[in-house]
C-alpha cells in the first residue's frame, strides 16, 4: 500500500465539548474538523496521557507514559532541560525510518537546552519560571539543543513552549531564534505571565504564523516522492482567553466569548490546510489526525478582585457533559476529542467506542508500516490498527488505561472501573481545586460503564477492586512498561 502523508493537529486545550461533531449543543461553529469527522472515524472513549500538555506531549511522541520519567506532576515552563532522551526513537524518528519527511510546527513544550552568556556560569537543571535576570543571561543568539530536530523531525518552526503564556516569545526555526528575544515585559494584556519576547511580538499572530508555515511546508511536498509527517501543534485554544489574543478576523464568531473565538481560530487553521492539500492535489493521498492535549478550561478566565479565578462558559460545556476540566483527574480532564481520516482505511462517517490512548497512534503507525517494536520503545502503547480497519479481534485495543492528574494524582481503568488513587477531589488547580496524592489517603472508585460521569463513588463498597486496581497499577509502575514483552534491542 502506498504511504499517505500524515497531518496531525494537535490542539492546545480543546474540550470534548467544544466540537459540533462531538456535542450538537456547542455554541462554536467547527465546520471544518466536523467534515473530517464525517470523511473519517470519531472516537468516543480516547484519552490523553496525562490531563495537562507536557506530560500528553511526552506521550503522543514517544508512546510512553511521561510519569515513568523525571516530570512526575505539573508542565514545564520555557526554559526547562529536554525531557525527551536524543538516545529515545520517537514518532517521528519511526516515521522518519519508514521513508517520511517530518516537520513539527507549533508549540514544543517538551523542553530546550539553551546556552548561558560567555561571562555567566549557572545551572539549567531548575530554571525559575519568570525571573527577569534568569532570562537575561541566556544566549539567544545560540542554537538551541534537544529540541524537535534532535529528535526525529528534519525541520521545526515554533515556539520554545506555550505561545501565549510561556517565555521566551519568540518563533524558533530547527535551532535557532528568528530574532532574540530581548524586551521584557510584565503586562497581562500580552500574558498572564511575563518574560523576554522579541521586540513587536503578538501573541494573537503566533497560530496564523504557524498555519503560514504549514501551508508552505505543504505546497513544497507538492510532487515529491517521499511522503510527509505534518505534526501541526496550535497554541489555540490555551489561556489567555481575551479578545486580545484572538485576531481580528476570528473575533464574535462564536458564541461562547473570546475561548470559543479561539476553538474557531483551530478549526478555521484545518480549514486552510484541506484547502491547501486540496489545491496541490494531496488531499485523497492524506491522512488527518485531530486531536487536543487535554481537556479544556470551562471558559474565559477572569481574576476577581476577591483574588480568586472566575469562570465565563456563556451556557457552553467546554467538556461536554463529562466531570471536570483540564488538569482534573476526573474525565474531562483527560477524555479527548480523538477523529481519524484514512482514505482508503477508514469508513467515512464512523464512530468507535473502544478505548485508546493518544499515546496508542505511536504503536499504530508501527504495525501499519511493519516497524517491529522492541520493549524500549513505546512502552506503553498499543496498536488499534485493527480498529480503524474495522476488524473484529478476539479482545479489545487494551483492557486498561493509566491517567494521570497536574498535581500527579493517578488513576487506573481496567474494564468497567476507574480507581483514583490517594484523593477525594480533583487532583487539579481548576475550580473544583484539588491536592495532590496523599499516602493513606481514601480514594475514589466508580463503574465507568454504569456511571460515566463519575457521581457514585464506591470506593468503600468495594475493596476488594480498590485493592486489585492498586495492585495491577503497581505492577505496571515497576515493570517500566504496560504493553507485553516484546523481546529487546540487545
């Protein structure tokens, strides 16, 4: 079979909620990912590695749950070390072997190692997360290492980590800044966060600036004789949610205020690109993965003057009717909007229930390209191949699921129950706040086939399964792994 090229969008924050395809109430026009949804397959029961971005990231990357390394709760900010090894074949390493040209365009976030000013000697392990003079003895003017083209991508046009709210502001072309970023500021009409941008930076023209990239690295694949991988990561629709950040042409075209604008703004980037892949002739010849980091915030997010955030939803479920919202351990936190388009594969207008993680689209491209996987690859995921091509096995994708929370509250589903170990609350900064895990502390257990949204919780009914979910997770730390053996690289 011929090899498609591969779009796979990425997009920061997009709630299960937040499609028409996926909720016909939603007040945001999403004509575009609803087509693809119509040409393609609709995941209903798809899950993020982890319920905030860094940690999905690591896992939609590299097919590895991201606890199992040295980020064990929280994101990074713009300067921390790489999180992924040069020594780890990730997706696009995969892909890369199989005879792709791969680009990553948009958000990193995973990490860079930057180089510190000639007459300064200070360590990155544990760079602060906004700190004036930190920022100021960086070498901008350096090539950047560990970044996208140290790992698998040939080239990489974007940011070092969140467009709008993660310094250093500026774009970042394979290894080095267009310009240095050398203007400091500390005004929440740019961010909620301050830090070093480039003189003239605006946050609301970082995605139309990633999409112009992504239609030129498009039309120059145009006739080529080797395939693409197009990993297209948005910063939309990721706070700050002010008309600021949306661009003026994408401001009222929602009706769920300036966060429902910007869930507009990603659909209208999938738009340009099939208008694109359709005018170089590409389209029939691509396949398109859309899909969101975690789940969404409940809205516009407003400090009060009582100090406390507020929330603006405009009648609109960001996360459908699922509990709770990005960062939660419940599964609004973590259960995705997930649409595959696979001419030729896929039956248009389909739907399938089974469970998969994002992290599964790493082990999936594996068998569908006969790339054998050894156990120090893709630890964690598993093929659902089968599911796309509407086969029927004898057992489903995988029988269990690990999520894991911002403060690192963890979770395990196996069959029909979810156990979330070690908290009674959401595991998460948003409102509900939640702590973290606290050793001996009771948890929670619903039947996530009876009780989807999570309002019964049974953990002192049953402990008997709390006691065998704590144990199967255990069991799946220490192994370093939850696929079978697969034999090693030795």
């Amino acid at each position: 079979m011929k090899k498609l090229n591969i779009v796979y969008i990425l997009a920061d924050d997009l709630g299960y909620g937040d499609l028409k395809c996926y909720n016909n109430s939603s007040k945001i026009p999403t004509s575009n990912i609803d087509q693809i949804a119509k040409e393609g397959m609709r995941f209903t029961d798809a899950h993020s590695p982890s319920s905030v971005c860094t940690p999905s990231r690591y896992g939609i990357l590299t097919g590895r749950y991201c606890w199992r390394t040295r980020l064990k709760k929280g994101v990074f900010q713009g300067y921390n070390l790489p999180l992924i090894k040069i020594s780890r074949l990730t997706l696009a390493g995969l892909l890369k072997k199989v005879g792709y040209d791969t680009a990553c365009i948009g958000k990193w976030h995973l990490g860079l190692k930057y180089k510190a000013k000639p007459k300064y000697n200070f360590d990155f392990t544990n760079p602060p997360g906004f700190d004036k003079e930190f920022e100021e003895k960086n070498d901008f003017s350096q090539p950047v290492e560990g970044g996208p083209t140290d790992l698998g991508f040939d080239r990489f046009f974007g940011t070092a980590a969140c467009s709008t709210c993660n310094a250093p502001y500026g774009f970042i072309k394979n290894k080095e800044f267009i310009k240095i970023p050398s203007f400091y500021h500390n005004n929440p009409v740019y961010t909620s966060r301050p830090g070093l941008m480039v003189p003239g930076w605006e946050h609301k023209k970082a995605d139309t600036t990633f999409c112009k990239q992504a239609v030129k690295y498009i039309k120059e694949r145009q006739n080529k004789t080797r395939p693409f991988f197009l990993y297209l990561a948005t910063s939309a629709p990721h706070e700050p949610c002010t008309e600021d950040v949306v661009p003026e042409f994408a401001r009222g075209k929602s009706e769920a205020g300036p966060r429902g604008d910007l869930v507009w703004l990603v659909d209208w980037i999938v738009g340009e690109i099939v208008k694109t892949l359709k005018n170089t002739g590409q389209y029939d010849n691509t396949m398109f993965v859309i899909t969101s980091d975690n789940g969404a915030l409940p809205g516009d997010r407003i400090l009060g003057e009582d100090g406390e955030d507020h929330y603006f939803t405009y009648g609109h479920k960001s996360c459908g009717n699922w509990r709770g919202y990005k960062a939660h351990i419940w599964e609004g936190g973590h259960r995705e909007p997930f649409i595959i388009r696979f001419p030729g594969i896929v039956k248009p207008n389909s739907v399938s229930n089974a469970l998969v993680g994002l992290h599964d689209f790493y082990a999936t491209c594996a068998e569908l390209f006969n790339f054998e996987l050894t156990n120090d690859i893709a630890e964690d995921s598993f093929s659902f191949l089968y599911v796309l091509t509407g086969k029927k096995p004898q057992q489903p994708v995988r029988n269990h699921i690990v999520h894991h929370s911002q403060k690192g509250v963890f979770s395990i589903r196996k069959g029909e129950w979810k156990l979330i170990l070690e908290t009674l609350g959401s595991g998460g900064w948003p409102p509900p706040k939640g702590e973290g895990p606290k050793p001996g502390s009771p948890g929670q257990l619903y039947n996530i086939k009876r009780d989807p949204y999570e309002k019964n919780n049974l953990f002192n009914k049953y402990p008997n399964i709390v006691k065998e979910l704590t144990q199967f997770l255990e069991k799946l730390k220490e192994r370093g792994e939850s696929t079978p053996l697969r034999g090693n690289n030795n």
